[in-house]
C-alpha cells in the first residue's frame, strides 16, 4: 500500500488519519458523498492527494464541505461552493444526518470526569481519538471505544492528559469521558473454529497499488495470491473464511467494510505490502482501537515476529484507515513487506515467503481466539 510521509514516522511510517468518528451501530458504513466540518483553523485544498501539490483553496473551521472519495492514506475529494480539490481527511469530521458531528450529539457529559492526576474515566463517546497535544491541530495517535477506562495524567483546558490499558499516552477531549466502569475486551477464548474470518486482499482491478521499483511487482497481484494462502491457512485450522475479492477487481472500501459486517465476521484480516521513500525493510502490522483491534493486531504481529518468514517485524502502529476505522468487526491490516526494497521485493515475490507470511497470520488469528 503506497504510504506518504506526512511529518515525523510513527514507527518507521506514517499513515495519515482520515474522517470523522465510528459508530458503534454494525450497519453504519459510510456512504458517499456525504457532508463533513473542518474541525482545524485552516484547511489547505489541494489540487493532487499530496503535500507537494499545489493549494487551489482554503477552509476556515466550521466550514462544511461534501466528502466524494476517499483513499487509502486518509486523502479524500470534497467540495465547497466552486471549490474542489484533496484534504487530509483527518481534518474533517463526518455529520450525521441532523447536521450534528458524528458521535457528539449525546456522549457529551460537560466534563464532569474529575481531573486530579492517577484518577479514571470511562470513555463515553462511541469513539474518540487520541492526540498528541491537546488540541484538534495536533496528530491522532490512537483511538478509544466507548466504555474504555484511561487514567487521568493531567489536564489542560477542556483536553484530558491521559494513559490507556495499552500505555499509550496522549490528550482527549474532556467532555467525551465521564466517571463509570470499565468494558474489558474479551475474544471470547472458545477458539477458531467455527469461527468466520473475513480476508481483505487490498487494492485490485484499475488499482494496481504499490508497484515495485525494482521488479514492477504489483501490490494487488501480491495481495491476491497471499490472501488465497491466508485462506488455505485459516480454513485448515477450522475458521470459515468469506473473501471481499477472488478476482481482478477492485471493491470499494465501503464494500470491503459491508462485507465483514454483513456476514456478522469475528474476525477482518487485510494484506497489503508497504513502501517508503526511504530504505526500509519488513513488516508492519496495524491496529485502530485499542481496545477492540490491538489484540487482534498484536497476536498476528507475535507471530510475525517470530516466525521466521525472511523479513523482521517492525511491530505495532496505530493506524485511521478506512476498513480499520469503519469496521464494527475487530480488524487488523498487514504491510508484508516494502516493494520499493529491492531485497524485500525479491523476497516477497516467492510463494514461499506468502505461504510461510499467510500461515504465520493465520496462527496469530487462532492465538486472538483461544
């Protein structure tokens, strides 16, 4: 999947957030077009999804733009008057139908949480991201689900200082938390089998995705055959596996999405392969939530790891990606590898590295499970 560098490396790449907030209803993918409020002071308009294109306009925030497409790094077309051109869509958050912002319109509690450092809060929200700063300018770096319990580190105006279960630490929004009982995350620990696991072979049809730079290997071939192997892998261990693609085509990511949960999927497993601008190599295994994704995420990146499949793993990212983000299902995405490595392309072109990567996924499906 091709990754822009936008700003410092969140691990050894970063993915740009995208749009505005989950429900937790399993119906509610997004559908486009749909409307969206710029939720930064300025918002640059640009002719190309990049930072290098040039500015063809600019939002105050509040504005209100019309989303038309999206992409996989958070890039998404709008719309304001005359004015078109790509946003970072992490900038823009969705509205519902009654113009409200998605997810605020009754989780808010004011902010009754107390601030006093080493105290709890519930999140209310039905999800809220996680900042470095407080503020909506600064960079998401994780997200939390409602009924998630975060300690309180510190506070600045209405933003919470705080630290989740996972240690990861960063500033919420105030009025999106409130005291109360945590939800623990439970897979149930009944096993794989009978399980479904929905396999997301990314990009496709007219969306070759990443091609590599040294043996025009394309990303969508390679996602094909690996997610046939993940499958193989998965359906031997006793899950029931549904696909999103079989085939040269390319679903959209809403359709991705309302395949997981329209088949009620315990599991969505997405296989991608990375690049960079620069010389890096291995894999990246991400997650959105952490408490409905990271464990998930962190059973396949273990066995990842220690697998020996030929490339070393570069471990956990927070990642605000489409069929992560809009997911109801619990979700992982897989980089399996940089095509623009000549050694990582070499490596990853042979069936033999895709069987030893799908199995070693698909024993970190199981691992989520028991």
């Amino acid at each position: 999947m091709r990754t822009k560098l936008l700003g410092l490396a969140l691990i050894l790449v970063v993915i740009v957030g995208s749009l505005g907030l989950r429900s937790n209803d399993a119906s509610a993918t997004t559908k486009l077009p749909y409307q969206a409020k710029v939720i930064t002071a300025a918002l640059n308009i640009r002719s190309e999804p990049s930072l290098q294109a040039s500015v063809v306009g600019q939002l105050k925030a509040g504005d209100v733009v019309s989303v038309t497409e999206e992409d996989d790094d958070g890039w998404v077309l709008i719309k304001k008057n005359k004015v078109s051109g790509y946003a970072a869509g992490y900038l823009l958050r969705k509205q519902d139908d009654s113009g409200q912002t998605a997810g605020s319109s009754s989780t808010s509690t004011g902010g009754k949480v107390s601030t006093s450092p080493g105290s709890t809060a519930t999140v209310t929200a039905d999800s809220l991201r996680i900042r470095s700063g407080p503020g909506t300018s600064y960079k998401t770096i994780g997200s939390l689900t409602q009924g998630e319990q975060v300690t309180v580190t510190g506070s600045q105006s209405d933003w919470l200082k705080i630290r989740t279960s996972g240690n990861v630490a960063g500033w919420v929004a105030k009025e999106y938390v409130d005291k109360g009982a945590s939800q623990q995350h439970s897979s149930g620990g009944t096993g794989i089998r009978g399980k479904l696991v929905v396999v997301d072979a990314g990009h496709g049809g007219s969306d070759p995705g990443m091609i590599g730079t040294t043996y025009d290997t394309k990303e969508k071939e390679l996602t094909l055959s690996t997610a046939q192997y993940l499958k193989q892998e998965l359906t031997r261990l006793g899950a029931k596996v549904v696909m999103t693609r079989t085939t040269d085509v390319k679903p959209e990511l809403s359709e991705r999405v309302q395949v997981s949960e329209s088949n009620h999927a315990d599991a969505f497993v997405s296989i991608h392969y990375n690049s960079s601008v620069k010389k890096t190599s291995g894999t990246l295994t991400f997650f959105y939530s952490d408490k409905k994704d990271r464990p998930l995420a962190s059973a396949v990146e273990a066995e990842l790891s220690k697998s020996g499949i030929g490339l070393r793993s570069n471990g956990l990212s927070f990642g605000d990606l489409y069929v992560l983000r809009e997911n109801a299902t619990v979700a992982t995405l897989v980089e399996l590898g940089f095509l623009s490595n000549q050694k990582d392309e070499s490596i990853v072109r042979g069936s033999a590295y895709q069987r030893k990567a799908a199995a070693a996924i698909a024993r970190g499906v199981a691992d989520y499970f028991d």
